[in-house]
C-alpha cells in the first residue's frame, strides 16, 4: 500500500476548519460561497482550505454557472481508515489495561486497600 495518500489527507485534516468543512460536505454537495458564509474566517481562507482538501483528494469541485460546487470524496478517507487499522489493536488493549487499572483503583479505595 502506498502511505503518501493517506498521509496527505491526514495532513489535510490537521487543521479543524478543514476538518469542519469536511464535515459539511459529507451531507452532500455545498456551493463555495455557502461554505465560506459558515465560517468567521475570510472567503478567500476559506478558498484556500479548500484548495488544500481538493489537493489531497478528500474534495472534489465542479463548476454550474458561477458556482463552484464542492463534493466530498470518501476514498482518501477509506485509504487513512485502512492505514491506521494496525494502530487501533495496539490502542484498544491499551485501553483495555487503563480500563482494568482503574477498576482495581476503584476497588482498592472501597475496600480501604493502600494503593
């Protein structure tokens, strides 16, 4: 599997106005200006947040008139999804001792235990 997709979409994803517009467009397709009138930040910022989402494939844009038309593209997502899957084993058994530490805290305070 090649990473650099993945990577740059997670670069892409750094920010969370990006991540926001992300999330916007995952309910379907909305014009540049109606995303832009969302945000407190500048049109042509977020013209550029854009810009970098389109670069790392998770936007796509299509031209109607004078609108600019942007679209989510699920599959860098699937690929970031499939890259971080050897990570959620290693994360979820960690989880699984904090889990089981805290339950024998617990347990130690109730039974007036020394920790």
């Amino acid at each position: 599997m090649c990473y650099a997709r993945p990577v740059d979409a997670l670069a892409a994803l750094a920010d969370p106005v990006r991540r926001e517009l992300v999330g916007l467009l995952a309910r379907g397709e909305v014009a540049a200006g109606e995303l832009a009138g969302r945000f407190l930040v500048s049109r042509p910022a977020i013209s550029r947040h854009l810009r970098v989402l389109r670069e790392a494939g998770l936007v796509t844009v299509r031209s109607e008139g004078k609108r600019r038309l942007y679209a989510l593209d699920p599959a860098p997502l699937r690929e970031l999804d499939d890259w971080l899957e050897p990570y959620r084993d290693l994360w979820a058994q960690r989880l699984d001792a904090l889990d089981t530490e805290i339950a024998r805290g617990g347990r130690s305070k109730r039974n007036g235990e020394p920790e």
